[in-house]
C-alpha cells in the first residue's frame, strides 16, 4: 500500500502515522505493477482527469463523490470502466450507513406503506468552500438517497433556488423539491450558514404506514413512529384522524459508514462485483445536480 499527496511533507507524516510507503509522484503510482486498486481523495476538481489515468491503465478506482463536476466527463469515466473492464466506484457514503440500510430494507418489505414524503436537512456554520457549494458539497447525498430509497432513476422533475451571502459564484444555501413517479415529493434544504443548531444531518421518512427519522450524528439507532393519518367514509363523508400507535427506537449495530464503503470496494476488486454504489450511481447524481443548477438559473421546474 503507497500513499500518494502532490504535498510531500504531508505526505510524509500520514504515512509515518500508518507506516506506509509513500509519495509525491502520481506517476508511481500509475506505473506500479503491484498496485492494482486506487482511491482518489483530491479536490473534486481534479476528480476526471486523475480517475481517467488509472482507468486507461487498468486499475481500478474509487472516487470520491461528486464523481466528477460535470455529466459529460462522468459519462466518459463509466465507459472506459466498461472499455477496460474494471472497477469504478463513487462514494456516495451515506448509502452506507446502517440505519439507511435498515431503513432501505423495511420500505422495501412494505412496513411504511407508500413512501408519501421525504424530508431531509444538512445544516451548520463553517467557512464556505471556494472550489464549489452546497449543492455538489452536500446535497448531492440528499439527490441520490431520495432515488435509492424510492427505487427509481431519476425524478420526474425538481425545482430549486439558492442564497449567495459571502462569495458570488459560490451557494451557500439550496432548497430543492423533487417529485417522483409513484407521487412521493422529496424536501431539502443544505447550508453552511445556519448556525443555531450546531450540526443538524436528518432524514425523514413519511409513509402511509409509518414514518421514521434518521439523525445521523447518530451512528447506531434511528427512530420509527407507527402514526397516521387515518381515512373513514361515514354517511357518504370522508372523515380523516389521527392514528397514534407506538414509538419504536431501532437499534442497530454499530458500523462506520466510511469503513464500510471501503471495505465494499475491496470486495468488489477481489470478486470482480458490481459496486452498489459504481460509476453509473454517480453519473445519475451529478445529472441530478446539473438540473438543479439549471431550475436556479432559469428559475422554473425542470423535467427529467
């Protein structure tokens, strides 16, 4: 194992930390024999044209999401994968998490009836980045989780605006509205510049059924509500209630998100596996994210 940083003093003292070979030059890695996986951790930017490198040269590659900054390079990316016959992964981390994962499989199973809502929110205060903003930084986990959660590719359409506070080119907050093919709509909303909660990261769940948040600072329990809003037809009338049953707390096993993707992705190089979350997973996200680039800019709803 070799790390490689362009910075390589730092580069240097990470190794030294994991006791591992390490480097400043990009092209020993590409040129190494015994090296036959790499993970790309580098400013999203660079993402293409570093990932397009190991792939024409056979290896395989895990990416950090956002996969690339464009549609067009992350289309190019998946089909020299294809070309080359390996592995392309992206990390899109949050489908990793064990509480989504359970969450995933009980809507699946039909516990929460139809899926009628999903709201999400990612809140903090920090110094807004000046390579991209909340969209491609934050939101395009909320994009991607609505459409794995409700199986399905893509939205019908989505509407979006967005705040500029600090810099001109860069968001800094982005609300988006998503609807979906079996009539569910998804909420969300991203900043860097709210800062009475601390860090606010939760996924609700709104079903027919059931409903369910996921706080994910929160690593191993999430929280299900047996409630509704219950219909009678009384004398030719429709009557609606509320439906109270129990408050379960789930409790799950504990497992990084983070080690868990990795080691998925080592899996997948070892037994030649389609990653769960590959290059096409990611392509579809940043399509996602150039339609709600483009309901901001020309501020209407977007048709996919």
């Amino acid at each position: 194992m070799k790390l490689c940083d362009i910075n390589e003093g730092r580069a240097k003292q990470i190794a030294g930390d994991y006791d591992l070979e390490y480097t400043s030059n990009i092209e020993e890695i590409l040129s190494d024999s015994n090296i036959s996986a790499i993970v790309i951790a580098t400013p999203s930017s660079t993402h293409y044209k570093i990932a397009k490198k190991f792939l024409e040269n056979g290896k395989d590659v895990f990416i950090e999401k956002p996969m690339t900054l464009n549609s067009e390079g992350a289309k190019d990316l998946v089909e020299i994968a294809n070309k080359k016959n390996t592995i392309l992964m992206v990390g899109h981390l949050f489908r990793y998490h064990p509480a989504v994962k359970d969450l995933k499989n009980r809507i699946d199973l039909g516990e929460f009836g139809k899926i009628n809502m999903i709201v999400t929110y990612r809140f903090a205060l920090g110094v807004p980045r000046k390579d991209m903003g909340v969209v491609y930084a934050l939101a395009v986990h909320e994009l991607d989780l609505s459409c794995y959660l409700l199986n399905t590719e893509y939205p019908i359409s989505l509407i979006a605006d967005s705040a500029r506070f600090h810099q001109d080119d860069v968001e800094e907050m982005v609300n988006i509205s998503m609807e979906f093919p079996n009539g569910a709509k998804s909420y969300m909303m991203e900043s860097w510049n709210i800062p009475v909660y601390g860090r606010k990261r939760e996924l609700v769940i709104i079903g027919s059924e059931k409903s369910a948040i996921i706080d994910y600072l929160l690593p191993n329990e999430y929280v299900i509500y047996d409630t509704k809003i219950k219909k009678q037809n009384i004398e030719n009338k429709t009557l609606l209630e509320i439906e109270e049953n129990a408050v379960n707390k789930i409790v799950i096993e504990y497992k990084e998100p983070l080690r868990e993707e990795i080691l998925h992705f080592i899996h997948c190089v070892k037994n030649r596996a389609i990653p769960e979350t590959d290059g096409i997973v990611g392509y579809k996200a940043i399509k996602i994210c150039e339609a709600v680039f483009n309901s901001i800019k020309e501020n209407k709803r977007i048709y996919f």
